[in-house]
C-alpha cells in the first residue's frame, strides 16, 4: 500500500472531513512520485480511484453545509469523513491515508 499524506489544508476547517478534490490531489501526488510524468495525466488518473470507491459504496462524499449526499458525478466540491477514507484505502489494498504531522 502507498502512503498518502494529507495535510491540515485538505480537511474542511477544523473538521475530520477530507476535501474529496484534495484527496484526488494526493492520490496524483503519489502517481507523480512514482512514475508518471505528466502532472495533468496524474490528476486524471486520481479520479477513478475515487469514482470507484463511491460507486463501491465504500466514500460517501457530501455537501459540509447541507450535509447532502453527492453522486460520484458530481463529488469534487464534497468532503468524506476521514476515516472512511482511510477504511476504503485499506479495502482497495491501494492507499494508505494519514494525516501530516504537525
């Protein structure tokens, strides 16, 4: 599994929900340092990670203000609890999720 390092700035404020977007950012992050080259074909390649850990029921991405549930289409603006993103990093064998020491 690769580690994943989220920093203070990924979260929504001072809450424990991860900025699905920003999420996307580090998996590409990652896909840089291990190979990829291009840094728009690495926030590309983030995506379906993410689209598939939605439509696997395994991220629930949702609206912080309405607390809306959002669809994998429409999931960039939306947050997903911390923890069930580390719970779904584990299940996909793929990402393991930490957060940045301070």
């Amino acid at each position: 599994m690769y580690r994943v390092e989220l920093g203070s700035d990924d979260f929504d404020g001072d809450s424990d929900a991860v900025k699905v977007a920003n999420a996307a950012s580090a998996i590409a992050k990652l896909l840089l340092a291990k190979g990829n080259k291009n840094k728009f074909q690495a926030e590309r390649d983030a995506w379906p990670h993410i689209i598939t850990g939605i439509t696997a029921g395994k991220l629930h991405p949702f609206n912080p203000a309405t607390l809306d549930l959002y669809s994998a289409e429409h999931c960039a603006d939306g947050v997903v609890r911390f923890d069930e993103l580390v719970a779904w990093g584990q299940w996909c064998k793929r990402f393991n999720f930490v957060k940045q020491a301070v």
